[in-house]
C-alpha cells in the first residue's frame, strides 16, 4: 500500500501479489481481509472502495 503511494483498488494489489484477477472469485477474498483490516484501522477504506494505508 505505501509503495503505492496513493489510494489502490483491490485489483491493482491481487495484481501485485500475482493473483489471477481476471477471475472476480479470487479477488473477494483478498477484498475481505482487505476490509478487515479497516475496520481494525490497518488501512482507511474510501467511499469510492479504495484503499489506502494509515500514517
């Protein structure tokens, strides 16, 4: 996320990790642990559903 340097989509990071993100499947679970650490202020999480990491 901070290598990033700005708010990503789930898909760029899946595309980091070398995911198969032409499959929507595989990407909802890294889209659940994603939110979980939002919600455990990991991360921030946008209204516009990106991502960014906390300061």
């Amino acid at each position: 996320m901070r290598a990033a340097g700005g708010p990503v989509q789930v898909k760029a990071v899946g595309e980091e990790l070398g995911l198969e993100v032409g499959v929507r499947g595989k990407l909802e679970p890294l889209r659940a642990k994603m939110t979980k650490l939002a919600d455990r202020g990991w991360l921030h999480k946008r209204p516009d559903g990106k991502f960014t990491a906390r300061l």
